[in-house]
C-alpha cells in the first residue's frame, strides 16, 4: 500500500490514499512563524460521498460488512494493535501535532499519549458492552442490543485532534461502526500518519476513512449526507449548530461538544498553594484554546487579592515562543484567532478592566507567528463579554463574591456549562457546590482541562449534549434495540 508520508495531499478512502476528486490542495500553515509548509487534499462532496459508501459497505447495511461481521474481541484486538502504534510513533506524531497546532511539545506528546491510551482503554471495552433483560409479562422474556448505529461521522477540530480522534473514533470503532472522519483543515497532519499506522493493521476496506478539506465544503457535505447515521462534532457553538440543523434534516442523531466559560470557584478555606498551578494551567494549557479551559476564577473575597497577587505572579513568569521551542505556551492556531483575542482585550481596555498581569512572547518568536501573551482581567464586570462569551485564548477573568448563592449565580450565570472546577476543605460545600452547578463534569480540589479519558465529558445549555470519553461515550455510538419473545 503507498504511504501517505510523502504526500500528505491525499486522503484515505476505503484503505487507498487518493487526491481530492477536484484535484485540489489546500495549504498548512505553521502556526509558529504563520508560513505553509505542507498541503493536504481538498476533499469536498465526491470525497465524501466515496468515504460514506466504502464505510457502508464495511458495515453493510446491516452490519452484513466485512467490519459489521468482525466480533467485537476482534476488534478491541485490532484498537489494542493501533494504541501499540500509536506508541511506536508518538514522538513522530507529537511533531506533527506540534507543527500544525502550535501546541508545546510537551502537550504534543502528551496528546500522542493520551491518543493511544484512547485507544488501549476502548480496545478492552470492546467486548464488555452488554444489553440488559427485562421483567415483563409471564411467558415472555424481553431483551436489549446494543446495537452499532453503522455509518457514523467525525468533525473533528483543530485545537486536540489526536485527542478527539481517540475518543470518538475509537469508541465508535469500539462499538462496530464504520467511520467517516472530517478533521480540521487547520490541523490534520497527525491524522493522517494515524490512518496510515491503521492501514498497516488490516483494518478491513472502509472501516476507518479519512476525509481532508474546508467545513464549509467536506464538512457539511458530511453533515448533509443522508448515508450517514449518526454524528459526532466537537467544535464552535456556531458551526455546531448549523452540523445540528443539516443532519435533522435526514433524522441523524449528533453529538455536540460545543465549548465552555468554565469557573473554577476559590473559597477561602482553600489550599491556595494548590489552587495557584492548576488554575494558571487551566487557562494557558493549549493557549487557552480547549473547550474546557478554566477561563473565569470567581474567589471569595477574603483571599480575592492575595489569590489574584500569586496567579499574576505565575502568569507574569510564562514564556510563549514557537511550539517546537518547547516553552511554556505557544502560538495561537490562526491570525482570525489572534485577532479575535485582540479584539476582546482592546474591548476590556476600553471598558476600563484592569489588566493585572501578562506573561512574556520571546524575542526568537517569529513576528509572523499568532502569538498572545497570557492575560489576567481583574475585577471583570459578570455581565461583561470578556467573563460570558468563549474567547479560546490565554485569557483569565477574575470575580469576587461573598457567599455559595452568589458563586452559583456567578458560575451558572453564562450561556455555557461544561466544566466546573470547585475549591474549598469543607466536605458539605464540596458536595452543594457539585449538585448544583449546572454542567456536565465537576472537579473538586483540582481541575482536568480535557483531561480524564475514563470520565465521560460533555455539557448543558450551549456547551451541547451527548457525552463523549468513559464508557458512557459507547452508549453515544450505539442504538438500542428491544427484543420481546414470547414463548409462553
Ligand atoms: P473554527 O471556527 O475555530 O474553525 P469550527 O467549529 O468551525 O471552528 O471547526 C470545527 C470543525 O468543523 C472543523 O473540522 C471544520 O472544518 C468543521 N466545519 C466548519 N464549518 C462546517 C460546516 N458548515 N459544516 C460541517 N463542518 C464544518
């Protein structure tokens, strides 16, 4: 089979690497010094429908394929060869993952890592996906199969693609459904090299297909066809939205992992030494750019400027320069991007919201690299766009409140809710503060910004529904089926 290695402008379909079917090509940029240095194929509706068809006859319809047929210990067996792989190539993978995100290498190998551990963790899954049996009348015996949707669809963004390829296409995979994969045209170099360690593996024709090009053209060709059965997408409220609405269109149950303004809440009984690192970690991880980052810090006022003084202390320490630098945060993904975090601090400077402290871009970055020093906003107005709306970029607001009411109000008061992080020693707080933010993960004393591939990961409101990671991310890439025998 020829390897996509040398020419990252084609795309996988049915196990073959073809250019796009227009014959076009889109160019990467380095986020590091805002050059190309590569193009991938301009996959658009021909694409995609070929990518639909071959994962169909993988499947068949229904689950007659080649993949449809495979036993579900075979496959957790082909996904344990894959996290093996992945292994095998993480610091190759890690490289890519840095060049076109712009992410640290650190956090390249780490999402490398967290890749094939997807991967591992679905692979012993596999098999254990149970139905149930239900009482019921006398005479009958009633049960449930878990059944694969079939065909399912993958948008994927650009800020953690391995991260978000291991877990929805390793668990859609887990569960017997033949994938269709859009990633981002931002960043997909990684994906790609996966895919060509998954063709080695002997994945049969079609059970894994790879689709490169625009969202506006791939992507909602992918959303819009009517061969697909269910679709995963992680990405802007926006974008999520318009995937929702085409795919009703042919009843296409989705997923959507939309994005957060996710607080961390600091009382005054917490351990501030621990509190300082994690908090400050939460909101430069990945540049700020991670649906889950802890992107407002409510604290109680009692240690409201002795909090404030240590995290600007540390934020004031962080050196941003170029992802293969290695620093301690690296470029944006994109000039729109950089200026879209401009534009919400020139909005705060206008709106007199005190800046109270930035870390340093270095000298050796680049001009023409998307860089942002961290930013702390102190004393940011709760109604204020700065502390509601995503800005998916190194920037903290802090907020002061006196009471549990008023931090509730605070931390549900947006249109979002994914994540929560909650700090205090007091065990009855712990659990009030849990059960009534609303959002889909809470941690207590630390805070996992898209960490924790065992725990399943989602939100409410604008932050979407459906839930991805953990086992309860293989209920998502199954139906249910009921079965009522009567045998009397
Ligand atoms: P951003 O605006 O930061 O690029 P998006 O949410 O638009 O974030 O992108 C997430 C993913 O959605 C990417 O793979 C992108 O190509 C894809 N995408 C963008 N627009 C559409 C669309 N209209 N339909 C389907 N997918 C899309």
């Amino acid at each position: 089979m020829e390897s996509a290695t040398a020419s990252r402008a084609q795309q996988f379909i049915g196990n073959r690497w073809v250019p796009a079917a227009n014959g076009q090509s889109l160019p990467v940029l380095d986020p590091s010094d805002g050059r190309p240095f590569a193009s991938i194929a301009r996959g658009g509706a021909p694409d995609i429908d070929a990518a639909v068809r071959a994962a169909r006859r993988a499947y068949g319809n229904s689950g007659e394929g080649a993949w449809g047929r495979t036993a579900a210990a075979e496959r957790g067996r082909v996904l344990a060869k894959l996290s093996q792989r992945v292994l095998d190539h993480a610091e190759e993978l890690a490289q890519l993952e840095s060049r076109t995100t712009g992410k640290p290498l650190k956090q390249g190998r780490a999402d490398a890592a967290a890749l094939a551990r997807y991967f591992e963790y679905y692979a012993g899954a596999a098999d254990k996906l149970h139905g149930e049996t239900i009482p019921y009348s006398n005479g009958m015996t009633v049960l449930t199969l878990r059944e694969p949707h079939g065909v399912t669809g993958h948008i994927i963004p650009w800020n953690y693609p391995m991260q978000i390829f291991g877990r929805s296409v390793g668990a859609a995979l887990a569960a017997g459904n033949a994938c269709v994969v859009k990633p981002a045209e931002d960043a997909c170099l990684s994906l790609l090299r996966v895919a060509d360690l998954a063709a080695e593996l002997g994945f049969p024709e079609g059970a894994l297909n790879v689709v490169t090009g625009l969202g506006s053209e791939a992507g909602a060709a992918l959303a819009a066809h009517a061969g697909v059965d269910h679709i995963s997408f992680t990405g802007s409220p926006v974008t999520g939205t318009a995937v929702a609405q085409v795919a009703a269109r042919h009843h296409c149950p989705v997923t959507l992992e939309l994005g957060g303004k996710s607080p961390q809440l600091v009382f005054a009984d917490a351990v501030l030494d621990e509190v300082v690192p994690v908090v400050v970690n939460a909101i430069v991880q990945n540049a700020g750019q991670t649906c889950s980052a802890g992107s407002r810090l409510l604290v109680q006022r009692p240690v409201y400027e002795a909090l404030l003084e240590r995290v600007g202390e540390r934020i004031s320490g962080l050196r941003v320069g170029p992802a293969l630098a290695d620093l301690d945060v690296g470029p944006l993904i994109r000039q729109n991007q950089l200026q879209r975090v401009w534009d919400f601090l020139s909005q705060a400077q206008v709106d007199g919201i005190p800046i109270a402290a930035q870390g340093v871009v270095v000298d050796s970055a680049p001009q023409s690299g998307f860089y942002q020093a961290p930013t702390l906003l102190r004393d940011v107005p709760p109604q204020h766009r700065i502390a509601q709306e995503e800005i998916f970029g190194p920037v903290l607001a802090a907020l002061p409140f006196d009471d549990e009411d008023e931090a509730l109000l605070l931390a549900n008061g947006t249109p979002f809710g994914l994540v929560a992080g909650v700090w205090t020693q007091d065990g009855g707080r712990q659990m009030r503060m849990a059960r009534r933010l609303r959002c889909g993960q809470v941690f207590i004393n630390n805070y996992g910004a898209g960490g924790g591939i065992e725990l399943p990961f989602g939100g409410v409101k604008s932050s979407g529904y459906g839930r991805e990671k953990g086992f309860e991310a293989l209920l998502g890439f199954t139906t249910l089926k009921t079965i009522a025998i009567k045998h009397g």
